[in-house]
C-alpha cells in the first residue's frame, strides 16, 4: 500500500454551508505541515498495511477512537481479519497490549485479576485488563457475568475487588470482537454495556482485489507472518497530543442542536423501544471532531455529523419486536431520525 491521501468519507471535505463559520485557510496548521491526526492515521496506516489488506474505514474508526478515548466494537463474520487488525493496529502504537479470548468458561476473576497468598499475605494479582490497549475476543462467547466484569471496567476506568479499587492504565482502549448475535452460542451484550461503546465498526468482506492481494501475504503455515514486521509509530504521548488536537476542534453553535435533534428523534421512532442516550449524543460530538482532523479541517461540519451517525448510534437503539420482525433494523432508524432532523445552513 502507498502512502496516499487518507480515505475521505463522502462529502466530509468541505463546510457544507456558510453555517461552519471557518474555511481552510483559517486552519491553526502551518502552511505545508501535516496536521497531527493525518499525520498520524497514515502512520499507522503504513504499518498495519504490512499485515491487513483494506479495511482502512475501520482501521480510520479505530485511530478516531483512540484519539478520543472511546471503545469499540468490531463486528462481522468469521474470518476478515478482526483481530488481525486489533493486533496490527495495536502492534503500531507504543502501548502495552492484552489480549482476552472470551470462551463460555471464562470467569470474571480471569479477566479483572484474583487474591492470591504470597509469603503469608494476601496481594492483589492484575488481571490481562490491566492494559493500554485491550482485545476482548469474541466477547459474545462468554456469559454476561464475564461480560459485565470487563464492561465494568472499562466506564470506571478501575477495577474493584474485595473492596479494594485498582487504577487501569491510561490511555485505556478496550477493542471488542464478536460475531453477528445471530450465530449460535452467543450471549448478546446488554443493552447498557452497549452504551458504553462509542462505535460499533462493521469488519466486511473484502472486495475481489484485495481478497487477492491479501493470499500473496507472507505467512507461517496460515499465520500471518508479516504481523511481526509492523512498527511501532506511535507513542503514548502522541496519542494524548492527538486528543488534544481533536478537543480543541472548533464547533459552530448550529451543530450542537444538530446533533441532540438526530439523537433525541431516534427515541420518537415509532418502530424504536430504546432511544439513543444523551451518552450518545457526547459520543456522537467527539467522533465527528476525530472525523474532522482526520479530513485535515479544524472545525465540524454536518457531514461529519452524519457520516457518523450509525457507527456510533445504531448499536444502542432497542427496537421494537414487530420492527425486529419486519426486518427493519437499526441503522436504518439510524437514518431515518437523521433525515428528518434539518441540517444547518
Ligand atoms: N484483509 C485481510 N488482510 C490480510 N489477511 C486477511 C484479511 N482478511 C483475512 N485475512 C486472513 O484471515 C485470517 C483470519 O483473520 P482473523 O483471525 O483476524 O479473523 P476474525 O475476523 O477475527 O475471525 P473470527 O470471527 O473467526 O475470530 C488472518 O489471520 C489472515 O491470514
Ligand atoms: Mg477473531
């Protein structure tokens, strides 16, 4: 892969109306310098190339995420490099990474951390959660008493056990895995932990080329061998310098009741039982900020808004059993509380 312009969404370039108050001109970035969260996903992008074939919109969600702090969920069907790309991604940054392979028998103890005696003493032991960056595997394959140890976690940013509260590292990114909740042995998440999730990224199969490109890779056996070329690009600090970058984003006043309208008409939809959060709706904000610097812009427009707003909405919505029935699903509630909500000018 090259190192070209970084994936643009559709229609994110430019300010959609006068509305957005700035232009690029008036970016805080020096004349001919890379503004830091491109500089950055193309960085990554470079390395994780080494090892995963395409995927760049998830690989771009989950730069956005870390640069806001938030957890993600990867979804799709067996086999398209999920945690391939956890891995890769994970493997270009400087960060101290843990994986958990969920299996039906996995207690809350093996993922939080247990007492154990030493020299007559009982000394709390750190459980693999205990990391910068956390791949929770196939986290629909464990029961919700594990799930809900590892959810825990991941809102209070600390663990207690026996009423003593242990400190997670920081930065702290749990990436999840799973598999369509529709495959067998599966525990869905509940709903409240889905909340928790600022996105939830769709892992798709590949398009024919890279299907291809993707078997002349250098393997062991079947494993990919060229995971162990991928460099580490970024630092810790960086990553807090990216926050930043992206919180200071400039954000026009429309935007906001912009994006409390999409939020809060996903709660009015007939076919909807559970709304979108005002949890949601921060979550919302601070991806399309991520989205913004990623397109090299220092303030929001709409389409950052909207081009965002199943990735980290759908997945919360709880629709009513008569729509689950009809087939209609929450992406599509997703797009309909955002078509009805005007946009401003
Ligand atoms: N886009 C891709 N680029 C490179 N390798 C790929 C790609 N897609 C699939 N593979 C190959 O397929 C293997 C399976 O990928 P991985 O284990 O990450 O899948 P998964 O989506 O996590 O599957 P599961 O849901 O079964 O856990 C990889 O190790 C890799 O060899
Ligand atoms: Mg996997």
């Amino acid at each position: 892969m090259t190192d070209a312009e970084p994936q643009s969404r559709p229609g994110a370039q430019q300010p959609a109306s006068a509305s957005a108050s700035a232009s690029a001109s008036e970016a805080t970035v020096a004349p001919g310098a890379q503004p830091v969260l491109v500089a950055l996903f193309r960085r990554v992008r470079q390395q994780v190339a080494k090892a995963v074939v395409g995927q760049e919109q998830v690989l771009e969600g989950l730069v956005a995420a870390v640069a806001v702090g938030g957890h993600v969920l990867l979804e799709g069907p067996p086999g398209v490099a999920k945690t391939l790309l956890a891995r890769a991604f994970a493997a270009s940054c400087a960060l101290d990474m843990r994986r958990i392979q969920f299996t039906p028998d996995l207690l809350p103890s093996d993922v939080t951390g247990t007492l154990t005696l030493r020299a007559g003493e009982l000394v709390f032991r750190k459980g693999p959660v205990f990391a910068n960056v956390v791949l929770a595997d196939e986290i629909n394959r464990t029961p919700p008493k594990t799930q809900a140890a590892l959810l825990e976690a991941m809102q209070e940013g600390r663990v207690s056990v026996e009423g003593e509260s242990h400190e997670l590292p920081s930065p702290f990114l749990l990436m999840a895995t799973q598999n369509p909740i529709e495959y067998e042995g599966t525990y869905p998440l509940p709903e409240a932990q889905l909340d928790r999730f600022l996105m939830k990224l769709h892992v798709r199969y590949p398009q024919e080329v890279e299907e291809t490109a993707m078997l002349g890779l250098r393997r062991s056996g079947t494993a990919t061998a060229t995971l162990a070329d991928v460099e580490q690009v970024v630092s810790a600090e960086e990553l807090l310098e990216a926050r930043s970058v992206v919180d200071g984003t400039r954000v026009a006043s429309e935007i906001l009741p912009f994006v409390s309208g999409i939020v809060r008409r996903t709660r009015e939809l007939p076919a909807v039982e559970l709304g979108a959060s005002p949890r949601a709706g921060v979550h919302l904000l601070a991806v399309a900020k991520a989205t913004a610097r990623l397109a090299g812009r220092d303030y929001v427009t709409p389409e950052d808004v909207t081009d965002n707003a199943v990735a980290v909405l759908a997945h919360r919505l709880v629709l009513k059993p008569e729509a689950d029935l009809d087939r209609y699903d929450p992406a599509e509630a997703v797009a309909a509380a955002v078509a009805a909500q005007p946009v401003p000018r």
